[in-house]
C-alpha cells in the first residue's frame, strides 16, 4: 500500500528486460537462437563500477528480490529484508542486480516462451540448462551493463551454487562469493526428494508429456504436491512443531475428514498457490539443474582442484537444523577452500527454521551478512 | 602490540601456512599477515569473536575445537598455534596430536598452574587459585584441564612430542633469570614450540 512503502525499502522497481539476439551453445550441447534475461537493479553503478553485486535465485525464486513493483502489492520482493538502505546488502552503498535465470517462468526465456524457430511453446523441448550455463548468461547481462568485475556474488541454497560457478568459470570477475546454505552437489537424498517432485508433476494426467500450455490445462496438482514435498524439505522437524505443532484445524478431532491439523491446510495452501504462479517445466527444469551441479566432476572429482583458480574470497555460512544442506556440506566446501589457499570465512548459525533459514532474518545471520558486505564496502571506500 | 605476538612471529617463517586455533578477534594472524605475508585461518566458536574477525577480515571457520580436526588434512599447515586454550580443551593430549598431524610445528601456551602465587593460594586460603591468567571461580571456568609446565613436559615425553623451544613469561609476557631457572615455580605462562619426533 502506498503509504506503508518502509523508509529502508529500495521503494517501487520496474522489471528490466535485456534481449540476446545471437545464439547460444549450452552446456548440453544445445543451442538457444537468442533468449531474454529479466531482471531488476537496485541503487545505483557507481563510477568506478566497483559496487555491483549479483544476487542469484534458488529453486523457485525470480528477479523480483526487493521494493515492490506497484503500491497496491501485497508483499515485496523475495529477498526485501536483506537487501535495502541500511539493510544487510545496503543500497546506499552497493548496485545489486538480480535476475530470473534461463529457463524460468517470470519473464525470461523458459518452457512457457515461443520457439522462433518453431513459432510454437517449447514446453518441455526448452533445452536442459544447468547452473554453468546460468553463470554464462549471467556474465552475458552484466557485460550489457557496464559491470566487469562483481564486487560480490551472493546466493542462497541453488543461488550459492551459481555463486560458487562464477569464482570457478570467471575468477577474475567476482571479488567476494557469499555461499548460503550451499552444498557443492546433491546427496543421493536430495535427488530421491526431486525425482518424487518431478515424478509427482508428470504422473498428473493434465501434463500431457509436458505439453499442458498448448492444451490449455495446467498439472496443478502434480506440481502442488511437489511443492508440499519440497516444502517439508525446507524446514524442519522442530520449526514444524513450534509453527503447527498437533493443532487441529477445528479444534477437535473430527475422525475421517479431509483436512484434520493445521500442517496439513499450510501444506495445502501451499502446494495451490505455488502451483498457479510457477510452471510444472521450469520446476522439473530448476530440480535438474541441481541434480547435475557437482563441479568437481569435471576435475576428477576432485573439489579441490576445481577452485585452485578461483580468486574470490568467500563467506560460507549454513544453519544447524538445516538437513537439506546440512552445515557439513557446506564445511566440505571450507575445508576445499582452505586446501586450494583461498580466502574463506565460514560460521554456522543456530537456527531452528532449516533450509529456509537462508530467507529469513535471523539476527546473528544478518550481523554477519552485515558485518562482511561493510567489509566490502570498505575496501572500495564506498 | 601484545608481546606474545611479536614472540610468535619471529618464529613463523615469511608466507607459512598459520592456523590458529580459538583465534579470538583474529589479532595474531592480522598481525602476521601483515608481518610476515602468512596465509592465515582461524578456529573460532565464539559468535562475537567470529563477528570481530569478518570485520577485521581474518579468515576465521566456526569450530568446536572439541570436536577435533579432523577435518584438516595430514600437513597442509606449516605452523599450528593455540594460546592460552590448551588448559579448555576436553581431550588435549588428542588434540596435541592432530596439531601435529596437520602442522609441521605447533606453538602452544597455557597459563602454568603451578606458579609460587597459585601454589601460597592453595596454602593459604586452600581455595583454588584465581588469578589475571585465570581469572575464572572453579564452578565457570572453562579452564578444566589445569596442568603445569612439569605436568606438559611429562606428557611431551609420553607421547614422544619434541619439544623444539621451551619459554617461560609472566603474566604480562615478560622474561626473567628466575623463571627461567625455575619455569614451574615463577612462570605464569608456558610456551612451547613443538614438532614431530625427528
């Protein structure tokens, strides 16, 4: 609402688009004949174009991280509490671009786009993308921006990974990687939580092979019901217990009825409202994307090796109850750091929240995001 | 500057491999970084002390000592520094060993629990012994392993640990002839430069 707009909001932003008109080679081998990138800025490039900062999306995210777009909006962007004037990525120091990734669904080139070589919905022939190939794309946007060098590339869970993509794929383009509640691959748990998601989606009978748009139907509950699974991912035992505990929703048990505790109508809700705002391929698109990352692999396996050129100091930060990316994947990465000689600081904050903990505005996890973006500030006089 | 980092750095040699373990604010590896062109890390658990190092920008890697190192690989360190932590440590004879294991060398200090002021102490009021180098009562202190310079040299010996350096300061890191003809008795820190058994 217009007058509840908060003095450390970055305010009403207009999503930008930028269109790539030549081709591009993914990393699968397919080609792209041009795409478009979507994205948002907030505060301003500075001369010295020594103050950008990339923000990266996870799994369902977007470019829409911060302010709102219109003073009508109910909620701001996905990361409004983080970044800001005053906030932990301060707009009154830093430019921060976000974007939505190839192959997303807010904008961006994705499965719900038009082919030009085809003139039809590519659907689920969008070519598989991964997380190097995001990176690319990445760099291809800020080179239309003026930016050379990223004073920090920061990201949550699957925006970690991209994160951690630029101070591998571009070492002298990114200054500082901030990788939150980041894993550098998936356990074999993980992936076994995305097949269920992907397998829930296509077993919908409105998928039809993915060709649910052309049909004009959408697999919403296949897509709703990967949803709630990934969203039990995201938090945890406790932060479940302490949110809904055994609540019921009438207050007693009434044996045999639908919707019985309060968890479950969460999950629901849930579950109906992603599945109208996101689309069924681009979810299965973005789970792959992470099964596939592991950028060890193409260095033997070793993780060590694929971030000796890497010349980013890093922050490496997870959250104790967070058993999606547990904090020893994260120390898997520190430990690699510390072989390879980079710069690294790492904490593991107390939380009870899990996963999600990444989105949240938990005070010692701000103090620090705080405390190391002041460093980097600092280091640029900005 | 602290007398036992300027001591600390004369022994590290120009771009070693340090990590320091219970770093605090990262005060010692910002000053050998700066001195000695070291790659520095730090083990911390304490939020505020970790929160001091990003500001200071020392690399620093939350860590309960306790539970080891095990995450560090055999000799990817040139120098393994703890003051003043040894005598907090649930296992630190374990944990001598692994500094030992990753590092070429190690330099460990501890407050002497032996010195003349904690034994009239003992004597005298028969309660155990608070002092600036341990300031705790017994009921908070985190210093649960107290040990004395005799009481680390036996376990050195024991454990076939070879000590490269001995040095005896008092409180405020000076020196002097007495306690360095009776460490036990007038040191009140101990400091010990150790290695591998040659």
């Amino acid at each position: 609402m217009a007058s509840e707009i908060p003095d450390n909001s970055v305010g009403l932003v207009k999503p930008l688009s930028h269109r790539f008109d030549s081709s591009i080679t993914l990393q699968s081998g397919a080609k792209l004949p041009g795409f478009e990138l979507v994205y948002e800025t907030y505060g301003r490039l500075n001369e010295e174009r020594n103050n950008a900062v990339l923000i990266c999306h996870a799994l369902s995210g977007h470019h829409h991280a911060a302010g709102y777009h219109t003073r009508e909006d109910t909620k701001p962007g996905w990361w409004d509490n983080c970044i800001g004037p005053g906030k932990p990525i301060d707009t009154d120091h830093f430019y921060v671009l976000s974007l939505n990734n190839l192959g997303g669904c807010h904008g961006t080139t994705g499965p719900t786009s038009i082919n030009p070589d085809t003139g039809e919905i590519y659907g689920p022939t969008f070519p598989t993308v991964t997380v190097k190939d995001w990176v690319q794309t990445q760099h291809m946007l800020a080179q239309t921006l003026g930016i050379d060098k990223f004073a920090a590339v920061i990201g949550g869970s699957l925006g970690g990974m991209q994160a951690m993509q630029w101070t591998i794929d571009y070492p002298d383009r990114v200054a500082h990687a901030l990788l939150i509640a980041c894993t550098p691959k998936l356990s074999a748990q993980n992936i076994a939580f995305n097949e269920i998601a992907r397998f829930a989606i296509s077993s919908d009978p409105e998928f039809n092979g993915g060709h649910y748009q052309t049909r004009g139907v959408n697999p919403e509950r296949g897509l709703g019901l990967a949803r709630m699974v990934g969203h039990v991912t995201y938090l945890s035992d406790d932060a479940m217990g302490d949110r809904f505990g055994r609540e019921l929703k009438s207050g007693d048990i009434a044996l045999g009825q639908d919707v019985e505790f309060q968890v479950e109508s969460y999950l629901h809700y849930q579950g109906e409202t992603f599945s109208k705002l996101f689309d069924a391929n681009t979810y299965i698109l973005m789970t792959r994307a992470l099964d596939y990352f592991d950028p060890a692999r193409e260095f033997n396996d070793d993780l060590v090796r694929a971030l000796a050129n890497a010349k980013a100091k890093f922050l490496v930060a997870s959250f104790t109850s967070d058993w999606r990316f547990a904090p020893e994947r994260s120390d898997t990465i520190v430990d690699a750091l510390i072989a390879a000689g980079k710069d690294v600081i790492s904490t593991t904050i107390e939380s009870t929240f899990g996963h999600d903990s990444f989105l949240l505005p938990i005070p010692r996890y701000f103090g620090v995001l705080h405390a190391y973006m002041g460093r980097i500030a600092r280091e640029r006089d900005l | 500057m602290r007398e036992d980092l300027r001591i600390i750095a004369n022994l590290i040699k120009r771009d070693a491999r340090v990590l320091d373990l219970g770093c605090g604010s990262g005060e010692l590896l910002e000053h050998l970084a700066h001195a000695k062109n070291i790659l520095g890390y730090g083990i911390e658990n304490d939020a505020d002390e970790i929160a001091a190092c990003i500001q200071r920008g020392i690399n620093v890697v939350e860590h309960d000592l306790n539970e080891g190192l095990q995450r560090f690989t055999d000799k990817s360190f040139d120098m393994v520094v703890m003051t003043e932590t040894l005598q907090a440590i649930d296992s630190p004879h374990q944990l001598l060993d692994e500094m030992l294991r990753i590092g070429e060398e190690c330099i460990v200090t501890f407050p002497n629990f032996g010195y003349w002021g904690h034994r009239v102490r003992m004597l005298t009021s028969g309660n155990v012994p608070v002092s600036q180098p341990i300031p705790h009562r017994w009921f908070d202190t985190p210093n649960i392993r107290p040990c004395t310079f005799l009481d680390f040299e036996q376990l050195c010996e024991e454990k076939d640990l070879r000590v490269i350096q001995r040095l005896v300061f008092s409180s405020s890191y000076k020196t002097g002839s007495l306690m360095k003809r009776f460490p036990n008795l007038f040191g009140a820190i101990a400091f010990y430069r150790l290695g591998r058994a040659l």
